[in-house]
C-alpha cells in the first residue's frame, strides 16, 4: 500500500508474521543453547580444578611424610609404587577375566543347550549362535568397557584410602602390597585357566567335527561296501548259472540231485575255482519248486484281478456301449510273466524265497507293465443298432467308454538298474518257464532238429542275395514314417507321406490321420517283396514269427529277423539284421514308432529266427 504524506509518497514496510516469528524463536534457542553450553563449560572446568587440587593435597601429604620419616617414607613409597603398579595391573587383568568368565559361561550354557538338540537342530543352532554372537559381541564390548571404567573408578579410591593408610604404618603397606601381589598371581593364574579352558573347548570342538566326518566317511564306505557285495553277488550268480546252464545240458539227473541235496554252494565254489567257465550271464531263473509254487498262485491271482477290472468295466454304468481296445496288433494281451521274473531276478540277485518284499516288488512291476487306460467318445446313431442298443433305443447321440489294455516291456518301464544288469534281465528273459510255471508260462518253441532239418530242405529257393536284402532295406532310412497298419506292395508307393486315416485298431493313433508310411511288419514284408523274395512275410509279426525259426544271436546271418518278444504279450517289434561292425556292434534296420525306418542297435530285440528260405549266399558280408 501506498500514503501520501508532506507531498512525498512513502511505501510502507511490510512483514510477515509467521517469518518473523520463526527468527525470534530461533534467536531464542540459539540464546538458549549457548548459556546452557556456557554453564557446562563452567561446570567442567571446575571439575578440573578440584581434581588438581586434590592430586596437589596428595602430594603435600605425601611430602610432610617424607619430612617425617625418611627411612619409614622410602620403604613405604617404594611399596607403594609396586602396589599401585599391581593394582594398574590388576584392573586391566580383572577386565580381561570378566570378559572371558562372562564369555566362558555363555558358551557353557551352549553347549549344555547344543548336547539336548537333535543333530538337524545342532546344525540350525550353531549357525545361528555364530551370526548371534558376531552381533551381541559389540554390545557386550561397550558394557564391559562401561563396566570397567566403574569398576576403574572404585578401585581408584581405594588405593587412594590404601596410600593414605601406608603413610600411617610402613608394615600395612608392605602387607597391602603383599596382598596386592598375591592379587596379580590370583588374576594371572585365572587368566591362564580361562586361556587354558579356551584350548580345551577348541580342541573338543575340532574332535566333534572330526567325529562327524568320520562318521560319514564311515558311513560312505559302508555303502560302497554294500554295492560291492552286491557286484560280487551278482557276478558269482552269473558263472554259477552258467556253470549249472553247462552241467544241466550235460547230465540233468546229476545236476537235480545236487540242487536237491543242497550242495550248491560247493559247486559254485568248484565254479570259481575253474578256468574254463567264462563270465556269461546265463539264461534261466534258479529256483525250487515250493518257491515256484508260491510264485505261480500269486501270479495268477494278479492275472485274475488284472481280468476283474476289464470286465467290470463292461458292467459300468452311465454308457451306452463299452469298447475293449487291446493295443496290440493281434487283439489279445497276456502278462509277460518271463520279463517280470527276469527283473525281479536281477534285482534280487537270483535269491527269490517268496518274501514280503518280493510281493510287493512284483505287484509294483505288474502295474508297471500292465496298465488300463479309459477315454469317452461321444456318436450319433441313426437306427443301425450298431452302438449295442435295441432298435427302440438306437437312434440319437450316445456315448461310448473305450477301454484301452496296454502291456509294456522291460525296456519300456522305468527300471533302475545299469546296463550290464539290462543285459543279464534280457538274456533271463527268453528263458523257459513252462517247468517251473507250467500254469500261466506257455514253453518256448522248440522244434525238433530232423523236423527243422526238413523244413529248411524243403524251403523255397530264392536268387536273391542277402546282401540285396541288406541294401533294399537301407534304400528306406530316413525317407519313410511310422503308420500303424502301414503296408505297402512292391517298390516306392508314392502315397507315403500323404495324410491318410489310421483305420487298423490297436493303437493310439487309430481314428487320427497320419502321414502314411509302414509299420515294422510292413516294413520287413516290403524289404523281401522288393528285394525279389516274394509274399513269405505278408503279414503281421505274428504270422512272421510262425514262417521263421529260432536260432542263436551268435549265429546270426544278414537278412535274418528279430523280435522284441513273442506273440500275444503285448505290443511286438520287428526288424532285419543287417550286420555289424568292426567292433562286433550289431545293426538292426526297422521302422521305429518316433523316427520311421532308421538303423541302430536298439536293445529291445531278445528274438533272433531265419525265414524259411534259401537265399543265394549263405553269408552277407558284415556292415
């Protein structure tokens, strides 16, 4: 705002209150602040003062004593100069001996605490009790000192009251001192014990961490010891089975009457001590008849509930019609009973007694290897009364269960053994167990050697090579794909990649459209059509395995097949021998489900047979 005032125009001071009254109450406390430091200051210089006149009252003291008596005031000053110095001592001993007693009776108190846990516990504690104590240390640094200083403080006036004493009576300053050192031998002896205890508590502590380690080095070797064992085991089953394999072969009735009389243990000791055994895996399962009993009424009661569970789901209610889909090619699936007992040999190391275990081991395998998968499928139908229902009830939309029966192999499950135990269980595998099981195991094909004589006599001749069969099967590798009921005539078909409807039941695939390809008993009939055999495998695996004839891995020849395993145990897989190489690895060319027609040494085939037929060289060369 602006006045006029003698003609002059002024402006008038303006002011902010609130500004204003902040500057005054700063100026107030800074007033204030500065007498209270003032007065502080006096006070502490008058603190000092009287603390020098004190010590100057001292020193008069002590220089009208040495005016009294010189001789009584030497041997006193002197005493009292040790005394001092042991008392200095004493203080600064006495801080170090509260520290490490307080120190001493916390770990104490950790240690009682520790031995009470349980050793998970003993692990969480100690780590945290070290963060602990890294935190707590400072705090109870700084207490200590504070302690001290009190404790500093204390002692101070004594030794002044003490002085002033010694200046009375020469002899109660020497036994003040006196005491003084005996004080300074008490605290060095105590801080030695303290220190002495600090070792002792390290050294235990280094022989309970050493204590444990041995423990799980102990611990370690006992397990590596196990497993050796077992390696042990295991092999001296193997050359006492090949042992008994050799024997049985030779004189059957010699080998019965030892098992019966139980003098086993000698020959697999004669076994050892001979050279002329190798390291075979053998190819049987040993057990006695009253464990093959056992065995035999357990496996048939799970093949029986197995059974139970597909028909009730016939009787299921809630569907208008149920389908059974066994998912294998000949539309009937039985327990491979010679897989399950090969596994449960090599995991029992050929010592099956009929345990609880035991049970329990081949209930798990069972469902393993036999499984039930269920799925609904929703149709219309229009009165043909092919959905299972009368006339009256047929047209509409229904639904359908289908009931899928899976049976899987060895190589198929998760199993948790090496390969060596792999091998042995595939080798135990396609043994006979129709004398031990002769309820539930079929026996092996055998045909007797002048019938098989006649046969392959008898045997359609070919001019084809093995060698042509060889190299027609390895023209497919990479170009074909897997297709369930895939088959195909002579020579390329050029409908093969083409989507086509996947119609032959057995699989998952079924219903679904698929590149179009061969499957493995197409692939093996298309490979001895093209190469100028004929129609001999025309078929599936099964009717393949009827037109060949068993024979040994090791005599092998190119063009021979291989099988995963016999018809009717489930989903079969078959292949062509095409020879192996220099190392002595075997090659088989098949059509695989995930990659179509490849080469590898797949481990799967067990089965080794010959066609009947005559090709035009006996022997192809080796891949």
């Amino acid at each position: 705002m602006a006045a006029i005032k003698g003609g002059k125009v002024r402006k008038e001071q303006t002011f902010h209150c609130h500004g204003e009254a902040k500057r005054k109450d700063i100026r107030t406390a800074s007033k204030t602040i500065s007498r209270k430091s003032t007065f502080w200051n006096r006070k502490n210089n008058q603190k000092k003062k009287d603390n020098t006149l004190h010590r100057h009252a001292i020193r008069s003291e002590l220089r009208r004593a040495l005016n009294t008596d010189s001789g009584t005031t030497n041997t006193s000053m002197g005493a009292v100069l040790q005394g001092t110095a042991a008392v200095r001592e004493t203080f600064v001993g006495g801080r170090g001996v509260i520290r490490t007693a307080k120190r001493v009776r916390d770990i104490t108190k950790q240690v009682k605490h520790y031995k009470m846990l349980h050793p998970k516990e003993k692990l969480l504690q100690v780590n945290f009790r070290k963060r602990q104590l890294k935190v707590l240390g400072k705090d109870q640094k700084k207490q200590l000192v504070k302690g001290g200083i009190g404790l500093t403080k204390e002692f101070g006036k004594n030794t002044k009251e003490a002085i002033v004493a010694s200046l009375d009576s020469s002899g109660t300053t020497n036994t003040g001192a006196g005491s003084i050192h005996m004080t300074v031998r008490a605290t060095e002896v105590t801080v030695d014990t303290i220190r002495t205890g600090k070792k002792v508590y390290k050294t235990a502590k280094r022989i309970r961490e050493f204590h444990q380690k041995s423990k799980a080095k102990k611990k370690a070797a006992k397990v590596a010891a196990s497993k050796l064992q077992q390696g042990t085991k295991r092999k001296l089953w193997k050359v006492a089975g090949d042992a008994v394999k050799n024997v049985l072969m030779r004189q059957p009735v010699v080998i019965a009457a030892i098992l019966t009389g139980g003098i086993l243990f000698s020959l697999l000791i004669s076994v050892m001590a001979s050279s002329t055994f190798s390291m075979a895996t053998m190819n049987f399962i040993l057990m006695d008849e009253k464990t093959a009993a056992k065995y035999q009424v357990e496996m048939q009661k799970l093949e029986d509930s197995f059974q139970k569970k597909i028909n009730d789901y016939q009787k299921k209610p809630g569907y208008d019609d149920v389908r059974i889909d066994y998912m294998c090619e000949s539309g009937e699936l039985k327990p491979n009973w010679a897989e399950l007992l090969a596994i449960m040999a090599v995991e029992f190391e050929q010592d099956l007694s009929f345990l609880p275990e035991e049970q329990r081991r081949m209930s798990e395998l069972f469902n393993m290897m036999n499984v039930i998968k269920t799925r609904t499928e929703h149709f219309f139908c229009s009165g043909c009364c092919t959905c299972g229902q009368s006339a009256l009830h047929c047209h509409g939309n229904h639904v359908r269960l289908i009931v899928e029966v899976y049976a899987y192999g060895m190589d198929e499950i998760p199993l948790n053994l090496d390969e060596d135990e792999m091998e042995w269980a595939r080798n135990l595998a396609t043994s006979d167990l129709s004398d031990l099981f002769p309820a539930i195991c079929p026996p092996n094909e055998t045909i007797p050697p002048e019938i098989l004589a006649d046969l392959i006599a008898n045997a359609p001749s070919s001019c084809v090579t093995r060698e042509e069969i060889r190299q027609t099967a390895l023209s497919l590798v990479g170009r074909v794909k897997y297709f369930w009921g895939g088959k195909s005539a002579a020579g390329w078909n050029k409908s093969w990649g083409k989507s086509v409807k996947v119609t032959s039941p057995g699989d998952s695939t079924t219903g679904t459209y698929q590149p179009y390809g061969l499957d493995c008993s197409g692939f093996t009939d298309w490979v001895y059509k093209t190469a100028g055999v004929g129609n001999l495998l025309s078929g599936g695996s099964a009717h393949q395995w009827n037109v060949s004839y068993p024979i040994s891995e090791k005599d092998l020849q190119v063009g021979d097949l291989v099988f995963k395993q016999p018809p009717g145990t489930g989903k079969n897989h078959v292949g062509i021998y095409v020879g192996k190489n220099e190392s002595g690895k075997k090659f088989y060319c098949h059509c695989a489900w995930t990659q179509g027609v490849t080469v590898d040494s797949y481990k799967g085939f067990k089965y080794f047979r010959r066609p009947y037929v005559k090709f035009d060289e006996p022997k192809g060369k080796g891949l």
